[in-house]
C-alpha cells in the first residue's frame, strides 16, 4: 500500500514537506490512546533471538533508525513502536539553530538516494531535554553536533554543553563531526582536534552521570582516507569510546544512475543511500580489522534489504541503522529487516 498509494501521493510534495506531514500523521496516530501499543503488537515481533546486548543496553533488535530522521526528539516514541530496535535523535547542537536555506532535501529516485544539505536544523539540545524526560520505552541514543555560528575555537564548549544536558536521558550518546554541512565540522575529524573534544565530551557525561556509564561513540564520514578512518580507530581504543557509527553522509557523486541535471539541481550537500553502501561497508570491515571486538560498530549507509544488514553484521557490526530506505520504503521496512535478519542468523546457525 505503501508502495502503490502513500508514496506516490508523498512525492507529490517537496521531499522536507512530505517528511514533516508524514512524521506529523505519524505522531498524531501515536497520541490516540491504545495505538502506540497496537502499533508495538503488530510491527514488533517479540523473537527473543532478536535480541542484541551491547553498550550494556539490551536492545530489542538489530535494527535501527539513523539520526536526521527526528531532529528535535519529538516522535521517537512513535518510531520506536514501528519495529526499530532503537532511534538515534538529533543531530541537536548547542544553541538552536534553523539550518541552511530551502530547499535543503531532495530525492534522486533512480539512485533510490536523497541528497541533504539541512544544516542541522534543530530547537537545540536544551529545548529536547524535557520531551526525553518523558516516560518511554524506546531506546533512544543523543546525537550532538556543533553549532554553526560557534568558532571552531569554542567549539568543545559547545559540545560539552550538549552533552550535559542530554547525558542522564540519553541511552548512548554520539559525538557528530561528520556532516558535510556544517562548514569545518569534517575538520574536527582530524585527530588533534578529535583527541581534546571527545575527552572533554567524555568527562562531561561522567561529571553529570557518575552512577551509570552513558556510552560515547563518534560517527564518521565516508569520505576519509584509510590512513584517517585507521587513526581514528586508534584514537577511540586509546580513549575508551564505546563504539564507532560508520558512517554518515558522502560528498562524492560517482556512478548515480540520475542524469547529471538531476544531480546539479539539488546542489552541495551529503549523499545518502545505495551511493554510500559500498564505501560504507568498506570502512566497516576496515574498522573492525583494526578495534577487533573492543567497540561497538554501528552501520548505517546504503542499507535496504535484509541481506544487506545480514551481511554488516557478518562483517562486524553490532548494530545496524537505516534512513533513506525508510523514506522510500515507508513504515514496514524496520520489522521487515528484523524479521529477516532473524531467518538469515538461524539458516547460519543450522549450516554452522
């Protein structure tokens, strides 16, 4: 139905207004009373082989949703009940901030790919604070990015700021500085810049929550070289992160199937699905290679079938996210991984 109806009527809107309509029914269907767990009952399959332990959180399953989809933390309820193993909110920067200009999000559906340019358009992370308070039975990881008018100078204060706030409601908590379109954010991936943030970041969150470890991970981008992806490795072993996400966005535009006016009207901005998932599990086995089973490795880029998210978790990855191909592929595709991802570990199990 999807497919056939919804979609095509989407489509008919700008992508960042069929997003806002779509999330908004969405929430307004979760806020009838009983529907929220209706909508657990049915897209929630309660296989207990599903279940996966890391960062000391068990999560229902494997599967889950990318940050970028809820910004503000206003729906993550909703989402979780659709058959996520867990949503990642945010990115929420230090101050809040609208973002780049519109349009920002556009659709190249021959690549099956969306291409973003937001900017990290939030309420900031303080004004979040009080709807993760909220009662709720979704796991929900915090990702912070940097404020766009902040000086890279000030930039640790910033993120410390957020991390603050968010640290005793954030099941996990990542530091972002991979986004393409934040200017000199992807600088911060350099690791005599990343060394002294993700410190500053980690005290932080020990400072506010000294009883429970909040897990600290770092989202990286496609787009760096080997040599940086094996030093950052090395960086978050030598500080004792919990986990690595791999990976965001890409700048590049090699080998899209839409034909070049398409690409150039939507402009700069970061690449998201098919595009990226080569490259994406590239760095993932690349990755692991290098932390072994010392961090936790998230996912995320390209990812659409079962298979795919089967074959991340064959090649390393503890948990698996997906954005794009929830746009294209509507509400069903979480449960219908998970789901899979399950029939594929059992036939493993058996042939094992």
């Amino acid at each position: 139905m999807y497919r056939a109806l919804i979609r095509p009527l989407l489509y008919l809107l700008p992508a960042e207004t069929a997003h806002h309509f779509a999330f908004a029914c969405l929430r307004l269907l979760a806020a009838i009373p009983g529907v929220l767990s209706l909508l657990r009952r049915a897209f929630h399959g309660g296989d207990e082989a599903l279940r996966v332990r890391a960062l000391g959180i068990d999560f229902p399953n494997p599967i889950g949703l990318a940050a970028g989809f809820d910004k503000d933390a206003i729906g993550y309820e909703a989402l979780g009940a659709m058959g996520f193993g867990f949503i990642e909110v945010g990115t929420l920067t230090g101050q809040p901030q609208p973002g780049s200009p519109r349009p920002r999000l556009f659709r190249l559906p021959k690549d099956r790919a969306l291409v973003n340019r937001m900017g990290f358009n939030n309420h900031g992370s303080a004004d979040a604070v009080a709807r993760l308070q909220r009662p709720h039975q979704t796991i929900v990881g915090v990702n912070i990015g940097k404020t766009k008018v902040v000086p890279e100078d000030d930039a640790i204060g910033d993120y410390v700021a957020s991390a603050k706030r968010v640290a005793p409601l954030a099941d996990y908590v990542v530091v972002n500085v991979s986004s393409p379109n934040t200017l000199g954010l992807r600088d911060l991936q350099a690791t005599e810049k990343l060394r002294p943030l993700l410190s500053a970041v980690r005290e932080a969150l020990n400072e506010v929550s000294p009883a429970r470890r909040v897990p600290l991970l770092v989202k990286i981008a496609p787009d760096l070289a080997d040599e940086d992806i094996d030093a950052v490795a090395d960086l978050s072993l030598g500080l004792g992160l919990d986990g690595i996400i791999a990976t965001n966005t890409t700048i590049g535009r090699d080998g899209l199937a839409s034909n070049a006016d398409e690409v150039e009207r939507c402009g700069a901005g970061g690449l998201s699905g098919p595009p990226v998932r080569e490259r994406s599990l590239e760095v993932l086995m690349r990755l692991r290679e290098k932390v072994g089973d010392e961090l936790v490795l998230i996912s995320v880029g390209g990812i659409e079938t079962a298979e795919q998210a089967w074959e991340r978790i064959q090649a390393g990855a503890t948990l698996v996210q997906i954005y794009t191909a929830f746009i294209y592929e509507g509400p069903w595709l979480p449960s219908r991984l998970a789901k899979g991802v399950g029939k594929l570990a059992a036939a493993t199990r058996r042939g094992a």
